[in-house]
C-alpha cells in the first residue's frame, strides 16, 4: 500500500500544465488541485442529498480523490498535447498498473469520472471545471492574463444537470469575471 | 458556497511551515498534504472495513478533507510556535467563522478529528501522521536533510489502535529510513 | 550567540504571509521586510535629527532591526489570523525566549514599537507602514493586483507626528497609486 | 514565424520532467537541456570533423537546436509515461503541425535525429545522453540523491560509435560519481 | 572539454537580470534565451540564403550558442551596472579564459557578433534583440507591468540590414503590444 | 528619498550568486544578507562596547545597513567574476550615484566598510563573513552540498582583530562543521 501512496504523492510534483504553457508562475499541483475539488465535491453531494437528490456521497468523495491519480504516471497532459495522444487510453491503462488487480472496484469508480455514467462520476466532473474557473479567476484577480479560454468551461457547468441546482453558484462565479 | 470554497483555495498558497523551517525549499502546501491524507484515508478505511471494523468512511473521508480548514485563517502554525498561540482554541474559532453558523455538522465532524473522539476522527490523525513520516522520507530520499524530528511520529503511529490492522505499512515505511 | 543568529536566519525563509495569501508568488520574506524597514528608519531618523528633534538613532535602528523577531517563533501571522490569536502576547512570550533572560534591555526595546511608547519606537512604526505601501507599489508595478488593502496604511502615515516632517515623500508615495 | 518562435518558447516554461518526479526542486526547462546539447554537439562535431570524420556541423546543429521541438505540443513525457503513451508517434505528428508543410526539410532533420539514421542524427543523441548524465552529476554535487538511474545513460555512450573519440570525456565523466 | 561545458551549465542558473530587476518572478534564465536565439538564428539564416543573401549558417549557429557564454563567469551585468563596469572587457578576458589558448577560432566568431563585424555577428545580434522583445511581449501576456524599456529594441532591429527581409516579422511584433 | 528606498528594494530582488552557481535552490537574496549582518552587528557590536572597546555602535549599525547598497547597481558579482572586473571601483562609483551629492556622509561609511579603516568599518566586515558561514552552515544542515569553499571565511575571522573577544562564538561555528 506504501507504493500505492507514493504515487499519490508523485500528484504534488505535477504541475498544471495549462497554467503553466499560459505564463503562470509556480502554477499549483495536481494534488492542490484535486484537493479542492474534493472538497467542492463534499459540499455540492450532501446539497444534492439535502435537496432530496439519490447521491452517493462516500462514493463521489472517493471518485474525486482518485480522478487525476493516473497522471502520477503520465503527468497532466494540457489540451493541445491531447491532439497527439490517446489521453484516455493511457489513463485507463495507467490506472490498472497503479491500483492493480486487487483493487478494481476503484478502477471502476474512475470509469464512471471518465465516462460521465454514474451521478457521482458526472458530479466530480462538474466539480472539476467550478475549480478550473474558480482557480482562473483567483489567478487573474492576483493579476494573471491569458487565461480565457478556462472561462470556456462555464458552458459545460451551465449544461450540466447539476445547474439547477447550484444556478446561484455558477452564475456568481461568472459574475465575478 | 463560493467563500467557502475561496476559503479551502487558500489552503494552496500556503507552505507547511515545519519543512519550510527547516530548509526544505519550496515545500508541500497545506492543501498537497491534505489531499494525501485523504487518499490514505479512503485506502485504509475501505481496509479496515474489510476486516470487519465498524467504520463510517463517508465521514473519514470528510474529516480528512476538512482537518486542516482552518489553516486558511491562521495559517500552518509550526509546533514551535504553539508554545506561545493557543492553536487548538484559535483553530476552533476559526472554523466556526468559516463554516458559518448553517454547517454546525462540519464543525462537529473537525472536532472528532481534533478530540479523537471518535474512530473516523482518529483515523485521519492516524493518517495525517503517516503522511507526514512518508513526506519526510521522500524529501530525504531526494536530498532534504535535518529531518529527524518528524519521524517521531512513528512512535504514535505503534502506539494507535490501528496500528495492528497496518503493522506491515508502518514497519515498512520504518525500515525505509 | 550563536543560537540567537541562527532564530534571525528563520526569518529569511518565512514568507510575508499578507502577500501570499492575495497571490504575490515567491513574495519577500520578513528578513527582506526588515532590511529595508532598517534601512528607512536610518534615513528617517537621521533626517528628523538634522531638523531638530530629539531621537536616538542608535535605538531606533535596534528597535528597526528587532522588531520582527518574534516571527522566528510565532511566524508572520496575517491579519486574518489576528481574530483568532493573541498576537501581541504571544509575540511577547516569544521574545523573551528567543533573547533570554540576560539580554532584558532589548525586550525593553521591543516594547517601545509594539507599544509605540518611544519617538523611536513610534518611527520604526511609521517606517514600517512605509516599506509596506512601497512594497505594495511595487508589486503592483510589476503586475500584481488586489493588494489595495494596503494602500490603507497611508492613513496611519498621515496621521503621524512624523507626516510634517515627510510630508513629500508621503505625498509623492500616495501619487504612484 | 512568430508563432513558430512563440512555439519554441514554451519550451522554457516545460520543467524536465525525470528531475521534477525524482524531487529536485524548480528543475532545468527543456529550453536549458537543448542549450547546452546544442552546445555539446558544437565542440564534439568540431572535434569530430578535425579528426577526419565525415560529419556535417550545419546539420547538427540545426538537429540539436530542434531535437526536442515536439515537446512544445506534448511536454516532456517522463519515461514511466511513455509505456501508456507512444511518444514516437505523438512527437512526430506534433512536429509536422508545428512546423507546417512548407517545412518539410527541418521534419527529415528530426527525424534523423529521432530513427538515429545519419551521424548527425547520432551524434546528437550522444550529445543529449552526455548532457543528461553530467546534468544528474551537477545535481548530485549540489545535494540532490535518488538520481541513479540517469547514469545509465553511460552505457549508451559507451557502446556508441563516438566513444572511441571522446573516451578521455565519457570515462572522466564516469570517474566524477 | 567536460570543463568546458560545466561553464556552459551555469547559463542554467543565472537568471537574466533586467527581467529580475523589474520585478518578473523567476525569469527565464541565460541558457534559455540562447536557446531561443539560436532556434532564431536557424530560421533567419536558411531564410536569408533562401532569398540569395551569402551567410554562412553553420557560424551563424555557433555564435548564437555562444554569444553568452562570458556570463558564466560575470553573470548578466544588467544595463544599470553597464555605467560602473566595462563589460565588454570584461567578457573578452572572460571567454579567453574559458575557452583556452586552444580554441582561439570560437573567440574570434564571439568578436564578430560583440563588434558586429560580418553579416553573421549581426546576425546574431538581431536574433538577440528579436528574441528579447517576443520575451518582452510573453510576460506581459502572462500579467507583467513595467517592460516597456525593452521594447525600445525594436527601433534596432527596424534600422538593422535584415529589416528589409523581415519586415513582415518585425512589424507582427509591434502590433502584438 | 524614495528613489533611495527603491534602490534599497532592489536588493530583495537579488540573489546572492555565490550559492546560486553552486546549485542552492532560490538562494537568499542580498536583502536577507543584509538583515543578518546587521543583526549580528548590533550584538557583537553591543558585546564589544560592554568589554569596553570604543565602538561606536550607531556608526556600526550604519555600515551594515548601507554595506552592500551598491549591488542595487552593479548586482552581486560572484567572486570568479572579480578577476574580469573592479569590483570595488565599480562600488564606489555605483554609491556616489545612488546616494546622491547631498549624501557624503554616507558614502565615508561605505569607505570604512571597504578599506576596512576604522574598528566599525572592520566589524562588519567580521560579521559579514560570520553572517556566511552561518549560512554556508545553515544550507548544509538542509541537505545542500558543495558549499566547501565558503568555510575558509573561518580563517578571515580567526585572524581579526574581534576573534578574541568572539572566540567561543567562532570556535562553535566552527565546530558545527
């Protein structure tokens, strides 16, 4: 387990490359990030639950913990990288030698990240992309440029069917820009 | 919401002031350090869970994500300092006023953490120490040297009612030294 | 002897924690802070001596280059975190460990600034407000944002017994903005 | 062009990638390593072509000065990411949209460099096994650990058609561990 | 020669000074801007050869890569310290000494780019302004204030003997501020 | 006067090049040097006052804070790089300028630091090298290597004209090794 550790700890090396290619000094990790978006994740499940959702909040919590662990083997590809690499394919394939055979039962909670097939995976997801924007703005607000083209993922929130419920949230951090 | 996830975005910037005090540069953030004990949590909750230990790893998990909340407020106070600031008192102050009066449940989640009172809380400390042990052996194993003091924690580690569930994990992550 | 120099090396490696808590990467670390508070409060004073007043340079350079001190203890706590801490007192406690009992005459010196008893005391004070809004000016310079909050310390300097005597340099400082 | 010479920028904003994993702190770009690559390949093909070889320094240079383009696009994939990704395939479609079809000549020249099929081609994969081991030695010297590994790369240049020429270099190099 | 290209890896660790001074956080540093110097140098020499004009690329090549080289021994004076030292005496006695009495025709390409004596020389010297300017415009995109003084190098290159070839290029640039 | 405050800020941007070409990670910068060698000045200069040397500790204090004023121009030129250029005439000049004809008090202090000409002069001088030591020390204890050559400074302080009034102090420095 010790190695399984290990890997996870790989994640505060990484740098977010998006951040860095656009100029970003000292951009955060891939652990800082994920942290956040646990946290973000807890917050918006028992919201969901309160609302009289069926979410499984243990389950969500563990999707998002482990939702970037595949970069500790290939690092966090930016978006242009994604053009000449299977990004998938590598992940699901890097996952299996992370977490091996005797943990597959985790392996199936990133499928349902990847695939956006359970609630909780398509939750983390939506996560996912309130903490990209919420860390544009927060970089700009200290006096970042460039950084545009994350707002993009403001879209993908407000299709998202998480929205109506966290309407108020969303258009706020928009409002915030 | 979106203070509160300003709130734990904080947790980012800040360095964990023990290794910055001794010498390591550019050390962890609160929220790196955070997101592994998370991890391990989930790890060695499902396991204890396995092995029949009555165990909410829902809640373990939350615990873990929330432990170091706080910090946001008063920063990463190093053991030195807690000579002089009441950190418990300041840190539980603190959480109330980022929580906010609607979330009482979390605050009472932190303060299982912070009693050990219960056995989910005692697990994240179990957790947070264990992650400290295996962050100090990374840092030395690259380099990083005048760490001694943090390996003490080995001996909270044996002493812990988890201890005979994850003999095999601490002993290793002993003879690593 | 020894000991002691090594308590003011800590300063070197603690960040101003006001600076990276609003986004300032790598910022300026209290030794930093304090070299140029020193460094103001030579010009200063030497300056007010010229034109009449009775102030001793000697201690009012002491008090400049003590007066952060506790900080190798306690570490640079931002306002924030003063809500919850007792900062004066601890940073009191802090400095009687740090000198020791055989070095009394420059707690006492300390004192005069914290309680600005002293015109010496009350210059480092204002030199201190100073280098801050000039280093807020200068982050901005380079690009930094949301640092307005530290503008405020102009209204301290202008408030001041000192403002007659630099009223141009305060003037001119406030016209960078 | 200018996107061209913006494309070759990025490469000082990618950290190495092996470095950074193995925890050395705010490691060379890759825009440093394929300075001084280019560098190397200068003086050995000068050296090569004094001693009678049949070695084109134009080409060379142009080949150093290109080796690593593609990582503009894909970043530096670590060795442990190149089991889940074919780095071979991605680097050559990323070095065609870089480049753009009216190009095609600086491509061969990559490609030469990539299939070792000219002298050129491997004398600068000798150069940037050479820079590789001496920057591993560099670290070592200042403190770094845990980089055995890079010094593989020894026996690559040992079993090179260039070691005979530069067998005093690579042996001294040797000798340094 | 190991020597040689351990003098060529200090380029790695001096940051360029006048970004320093003006407040960009961990600029980029000597070595990375001769890589890209170079990288221009390949460009502009194939072009201008392309379009009929007699230049030898293979020694445009090498000085570009070693156009700096005198900075491992005397750092990157910035302009502000050009007043006080003569630093152009001084990296003439530095590149002698560091290449040795053996390599007495790479002392010679050096002088051609200092005094801009063949087509080459100036070459380099208007890649080395080009580049400085396109770095210029990168931090600015990124948030950084306070570099309009480096874009007064495009009066130099709009005077150069290569503007008429580049116009195109150079113009781009302006328009991008 | 501000200008003079800025030119002071600059050494908070500027490291100390002795340790950066040695491969210490974002090395202190010449503003935290300073701080020390203040710091130490005012204790030992204290000490030696109750030992009853005449020492004017005012005076003391002055030169520290003013001793490395003119790298704010000229930059911390490594001691390789003083073979290729006069240091000391370029210091001289750079502080004529930066303090201004009004200020030729100041200037004498500079004077006595770098003739070493008068008991303070000399004892900054005494804690300029106590200060690096102190951290040659400080960086070996975290891990960093290669640092041999800052130790002979020890030779420096054992043949002052201070080191029996401060034997113990550089003896347990000494020790430390």
């Amino acid at each position: 387990m010790l190695n399984l550790f290990a890997e996870a700890g790989k994640l505060k090396k990484l740098p977010r490359m998006g951040w860095l290619l656009r100029g970003v000094q000292s951009p955060e990790s891939v652990a800082e990030h994920t942290f956040r978006v646990a946290f973000i994740t807890l917050f918006l499940g028992d919201e969901l639950r309160k609302r009289g959702m069926e979410i499984n909040v243990e389950k969500a919590l563990k999707i998002a913990i482990l939702h970037d662990l595949a970069e500790a083997r290939i690092t966090d590809l930016p978006l242009e990288a994604q053009k000449y690499v299977d990004k998938k394919k590598a992940e699901r394939k890097a996952m299996v030698d992370i977490l091996g055979a005797e943990r597959v039962e985790y392996f199936k909670l990133f499928q349902e990240y990847e695939e956006e097939k359970s609630p909780e995976g398509r939750l983390v997801k939506f996560a996912d992309k309130l903490e990209m924007v919420l860390q544009a703005w927060e970089y700009e607000k200290a006096g970042s440029k460039g950084l545009e083209e994350f707002w993009e993922a403001l879209e993908y929130l407000k299709k998202s069917e998480f929205y109506p419920y966290f309407k108020e949230l969303v258009d706020e951090l928009e409002r915030l820009r």
